[in-house]
C-alpha cells in the first residue's frame, strides 16, 4: 500500500474535514455534559433549598411560640431530621464552629465554611457552595442564618454528597463519549472508503499518464463509477486510445515518406549511374528527363513537409493580394493535363468566362489546387475522368473538383484530413497534403469539404470568400468582404 504523506488526498480530508467534524462534535460532547451537569446540581440545589426552607420556618415558628424552649427544640429537630441518610443537618455557632450535627459526628475543624459567610454577610442571610471535604467527598452546602439572638445556633447547615450526582454525570458523559467515538469511526470508515474510491482512479490516472509521457499508449483506466471520475476514466482512455493511433498513423507516415523518398531517389542513382557511361543521345534525354522529373517530385514533397512543419508550429505566413483565382487555377490544370493524359486520365474543365478576385496569397491557392488536383489523378484508374468546375454561389467563390477513382470509405472519410492520415497505402504520397491544403484554405476563411463513396469516386469542393470591388484595395484597410449578390453559377461553356 502506498504510504499516505502529508499532502495527500487521504491526509488533507482527514485533517481539513475528519477533524472539524470531530472538533465539533468533541465540543458538543462537552457542552451537553456542562448541560446535564448543570441540571443535576441545579435540582440538588433546589431539592436542599426546599428542604431547608421547611426546617428554618418549623424553628423560626418554635422560636416565636416558645423562645425558651429553643435549644431543646433545635436539638430535637437535629437529632430526628427524616432525611439525615442523604443530607447532614447542623447547626453553627456565631463564631462559624459546627454545634449539632443530625448524625452524631463532629466535623472536621478544616471544613470549609464558604457559604456560612457568604450568608452571615448578606441581607437574605442564605448562601450555598460546593466544594471538596479534606477527604476529597465534593458535597453541597446550604445554609440559612437564624434570628435567635443565641450565640450556640445562630444559623443551620444542610449539606449533602454531590458523589452519586457525579457519578450519573460521568455515565452519561461515557454514553456520550461511546456515541461520538462510534459516530467518528463510522464516518472515518464511510470517508475513507469514499477518500479511497478517489485516491484509487486517481493514481491509475497517474500511473497511466506517465505510461503515456514514455510513449507507452497500451494502458487503460477501469472505469468503476458512472461519476465525473468515470468520465475523466473514459477522457484518459480516449487520449490515450488518439495518441494510439496518432503514434501508428505518424510511425506509417515516416514508412511512407521512405518509401515517397526512396523511390526518386532509386531512380535518380540508377539513371545518374547509366548516363555516366551512356553516349547515345537520346537515352541522355530520357534519364535527364527522369532525374528533373524526380528532383521535382523530392523537392514538392520537402516542401509539403515544410509547410506541414511550418503550420504545427504556427509560422506558416501569407503573402496577402489581390488575386485572379481563375489564373491560379487554370495554371493549375495546366500543369496536370499532361501527367493526367500519359496515365490514361481524362481531366474537363469547366472554365466559367470570369470570376470575382480574391483577396489572398496566389501561390498557396494554387497549391492547394494542385494538390487536389494531383490526388484526384492520383486515385483514379487509367480511363477514368477528373471533372473541374468553378462557380459563384451564394455569395462565395466554389471550385469542385471531382473524379471517378477509388474513392474513400465512410469509415475513413471522417478521418482523411487528418495530419499523416492516409485511406490508401497503395497509392503513393506521404498524407499531410490535404492536412495542409484544408489549413491554408481556412487561412483564407475558406472551407474544404469532402464527399466521397468507395468505388465511385471523390468531390472536394473549395469555397472562397471574394471582395467587392476590383480595384486595387489597400491590403491594410480593406477586408475580405463576402458578398452575397452579383455572380450566379456560370453555364459550362468553356471545356478543356
């Protein structure tokens, strides 16, 4: 078992919550037993109080029907007094000293005599006190001042043992003492069990994020409760489940890229070593014409890397202008009729007569055409046909480039802009083309959209926000403004 430190989950409840609860609970314990304790001594008080209030008007009656027969009758009263088993009466001299007791024993000398004089000193001539007898006994003393004028039995006593009283106090307090003892355990046992329910996943949590910062994504979280600790449960295991696939989708990524790299490069060693002994002019042309042709292609894909490199890190920057699209991308198609027809594709181009300019940066529009373009040849069969058309509507600009390929499937389409993400490993590219392409197209608060259906072929449709006017504005003031009036989509007229 993990050791519980001072900082833990554990320690902090116990501390912050178990111990207020048990503070309070602890001063509670001790205000009721003041309470009881008050009331117990309280109702002796008053039980001795009416008791003595009895005595004194039976003497103070005697005294006044018969003065000279007091001492005798004060004697008798002290010697026959009913309650004497619970409650010592005596009578006390005017110097303080004890002179009858009800049980026959003469107190000790050091008895202390608080309430004597607290009673000889004030008007209503009655005091009590409480306090320990030289035998350690705690008892109650009341006592009332007499008018006899005898110097013998100028004031009675009553006193009584306070140890039974004390005694309940104490079982009542061990009651209490038991209830709040059982009430922390069942709270300690019920929060550590719910402490313990926390701590758990969350150290799971912990153990299985740094699985995740070694790069080891195999690991997942139980998840035992349907709480906010079940979802953040299924939150690791998703992230854990993307990095998953992030890792395998970037580990094929650099066996694609290889193999993008080692193709070209085949090529170029195998015709560089050909031509270094080849004196027949026309295989000189063909392999110059292979080398350029694949120096290009190493040198598009560097750059495709770049700017994927460029747009992670956020430094991928635009070079804003006014701009023709229907320029950038009719270079575009013009680029590609030439490869599309030596693989057997057929592309139609749909040129409208004009189109609206975009406030924009020329060649990375273009490079996203080319890029669509290219993998629509890319993913189509010798005799299929790539179809590319741009239009106005509803106030944007949209080129559709369709073909009649392999298409993707609804398990993949989702997934196809996705950096590294490629839905077919047999077609060459290393699938961070469209991840750039859909980037640079929102630079422009643009969108690419992808329809497509397995083994009937692709559409992506681009949609640019243009300006409302033509000439020439500022770059620093003028905003890229879509407009929703003023072209409607054009008929094909013109087809290359």
């Amino acid at each position: 078992m993990k050791k519980v430190g001072k900082h833990s989950i554990t320690m902090r409840w116990l501390i912050n919550s178990l111990g207020v609860i048990f503070i309070i609970l602890l001063v509670i314990e001790i205000s009721l037993i003041a309470v009881v304790k008050n009331y117990y001594y309280t109702s002796a008080r008053q039980y001795i109080s009416g008791k003595m209030t009895t005595t004194a008007k039976a003497l103070i009656n005697t005294l006044e029907d018969n003065p000279n027969s007091f001492p005798s009758d004060i004697r008798n009263v002290v010697e026959n007094f009913e309650d004497k088993d619970k409650i010592e009466l005596m009578t006390i001299s005017s110097r303080g000293r004890v002179t009858l007791t009800s049980s026959g024993f003469q107190p000790s000398a050091d008895l202390p005599m608080n309430d004597y004089l607290d009673a000889r000193d004030i008007p209503s001539g009655v005091a009590s006190s409480t306090f320990r007898i030289p035998g350690g006994e705690k008892v109650m003393a009341i006592t009332v001042m007499l008018p006899t004028g005898e110097a013998s039995y100028s004031a009675i006593r009553m006193m009584t043992s306070l140890s039974a009283i004390d005694s309940q106090i104490i079982w009542i307090g061990s009651i209490f003492t038991v209830i709040l003892v059982i009430v922390t355990a069942l709270m300690l046992s019920s929060g550590l069990y719910f402490v313990k329910s926390i701590v758990i996943p969350v150290r799971q949590i912990g153990a299985t994020a740094r699985q995740l910062a070694t790069g080891d994504f195999s690991n997942r979280i139980e998840k035992r409760t349907d709480d906010e600790l079940g979802d953040l449960c299924d939150s690791i295991n998703y992230m854990a489940q993307e990095l998953s696939n992030n890792d395998k989708l970037k580990n094929e990524f650099i066996s694609s890229v290889s193999h993008e790299l080692r193709t070209p490069l085949t090529a170029i060693k195998g015709w560089s070593e050909t031509l270094m002994e080849e004196t027949d002019p026309e295989i000189f042309k063909k392999g110059m014409r292979v080398i350029s042709g694949e120096t290009d292609r190493l040198s598009d894909m560097v750059e495709e890397l770049l700017d994927f490199s460029r747009i992670q890190n956020g430094k991928l920057t635009l070079q804003m202008a006014v701009i023709d699209i229907l320029a950038e991308l009719g270079e575009a198609v013009l680029i590609y009729q030439e490869r599309a027809k030596k693989l057997g594709v057929l592309i139609e181009y749909y040129e409208p007569e004009m189109l609206p300019f975009v406030y924009g940066d020329k060649n990375r529009i273009r490079q996203v055409f080319i890029n669509i373009i290219d993998n629509a040849i890319k993913y189509s069969d010798p005799g299929g046909k790539v179809s590319i058309e741009a239009y106005v509507e509803k106030g944007l600009i949209c080129v559709l480039i369709s073909d009649t390929g392999i298409g993707i499937s609804q398990e993949d389409l989702p997934k196809i802009k996705n950096k590294f993400y490629k839905a077919n490993m047999t077609r060459r590219g290393s699938g961070i083309g469209l991840a750039v392409a859909d980037e640079i197209v929102k630079m422009h608060d643009g969108t690419l959209d992808i329809n497509s259906r397995e083994g009937v072929g692709t559409t992506v449709r681009i949609t640019l926000p243009y300006i409302s006017s033509t000439k020439n504005p500022d770059p620093k003031l003028q905003k890229v403004n879509i407009i929703k009036e003023g072209y409607e989509q054009p008929e094909h007229k013109n087809e290359t």
